[in-house]
C-alpha cells in the first residue's frame, strides 16, 4: 500500500511529520523514496508521451500550413484566369484548412501547457526526492548514533556490573578470611582450654595416686619401725 495517492500528495507532503508518526522512520523514508522515484519515472514517461503527441502534432500543422497556402495560391490563380467559381471552390478548401487549423493549433497549446505543468511537476518531484534522501541519511546517522550510544552504555553498564560483582566477591572473601580467623581463634581457645582441664585432671589423679602411694608406703614403713 503506498503512502501518496496522487503526485499532489508527494508534492504537499510534509515529511517531517509523516515520520514522527513512524514507528520505523528509516524504513518509513525508504518507502517513501521508492514511492516517489517511482513517480517519478511515471511522470517523465508521460511526459515523452506528450512530447511525442506535440511532434506529431507540429508535422500535422506544418502539413495544413502547406495546405492552406496552396489553396490560397491556387484561389489566386483561378481569379487570374477569370474562373471565379474555381476561385471559389478554391477559397472554401481553403477555409476548411484553417478551421482544421485553428483545432490544430488549440490541441497544440494544450499539450504545451500539459508539458509546462509536467516539467513543473518532476522539478518539485526531484525536489522532494533530495530532501527525503537528505533526511535519510540523518535518520540513518542518528540511529548509528542511538545504536553506538546504546552499545556504549551497554558495555559501560556491564563492565560496571562485573566490577560491582568482582568487588562483592572481594568483600565476601575478606569477610570469609576474617570469620575463619575468628573461627581458628575460637578453636584454639577451645583446644587450650580443654588442655588446661584435662591437666588439672591428670594433676588431680596424680596427686590422688601420689597420696594413695604415700598411705600404702607409710603403712609399711611404720610397723618396722615399732618392731
């Protein structure tokens, strides 16, 4: 379906708003180049076809110009030779030839005017064909802009959002080191606090034995020494 429906919409187009209403505006002005690069070959075509039908029409004049001043001559002739009813016949031949004439040379100006309006019509054609292709190549060099600006934030966001998570991980595994280090001192309290009992447990038990020994020793000792 085409944007234009007669050669007057392309010529009082405005492209501007036509592509603010565009969802796709650089393939919306493509089209529209098409659309009227096609129109405009259509118009030049119909106007070789014009200026055809204006040469045919110029020989066909040329021709009835010869015509009338034939029987103009001939008129005058038959008047020399006192043939007045030649001069006549003569004379009315020759008032056919200017009617035809006449015709001929309205048909004429109507095609010199239809030509005159068609070489108006290609050069706002080709007028607003260099504007669109103009605004073409900006609507394409602003979406390289948009694209390379989108692509650059992109990238900056991501570098941004692998260095935030490389940061994360740096604190995590500091906090690891520094919960491991409290968990080592922890454990090394526990390991020596669990020494400390179990020394005073084995001294307890070596004093007890030491004491048991002593009893069982002076127990011996003494009765030798009563005998």
């Amino acid at each position: 379906m085409g944007i234009f429906s007669r050669l007057a919409d392309i010529v009082n187009s405005n492209i501007n708003a036509i592509l603010d209403r565009a969802e796709d505006p650089e393939k919306l002005i493509r089209l529209i180049i098409q659309e009227m690069e096609d129109t405009l070959v259509e118009v030049r075509s119909s106007a070789v076809r014009t200026i055809a039908e204006k040469k045919e029409i110029e020989r066909r004049l040329a021709t009835l110009e010869r015509e009338h001043e034939e029987w103009q001559r001939r008129a005058e002739l038959a008047v020399t030779r006192g043939r007045e009813d030649l001069a006549k016949g003569a004379l009315l031949a020759k008032a056919r030839v200017t009617e035809a004439l006449a015709a001929m040379q309205h048909q004429r100006q109507q095609i010199e005017d239809a030509l005159a309006k068609q070489n108006e019509d290609i050069g706002k054609l080709q007028a607003k064909l260099s504007d669109a292709k103009l605004r073409e190549k900006a609507i394409v060099a602003r979406q390289k802009t948009a694209a390379n600006r989108i692509r650059l934030r992109t990238h900056l966001y991501d570098e941004r959002v692998t260095d935030a998570f490389a940061r994360f991980e740096q604190v995590e595994r500091a906090l690891d080191e520094m919960e491991g280090k409290v968990e080592v001192f922890d454990l090394g309290r526990e390991k020596t606090l669990a020494g400390e009992l179990a020394g005073l447990e084995a001294e307890n038990g070596v004093e007890e034995e030491l004491k048991a020994l002593k009893q069982r020793l002076g127990n011996s000792i003494h009765p030798q020494a009563d005998r």
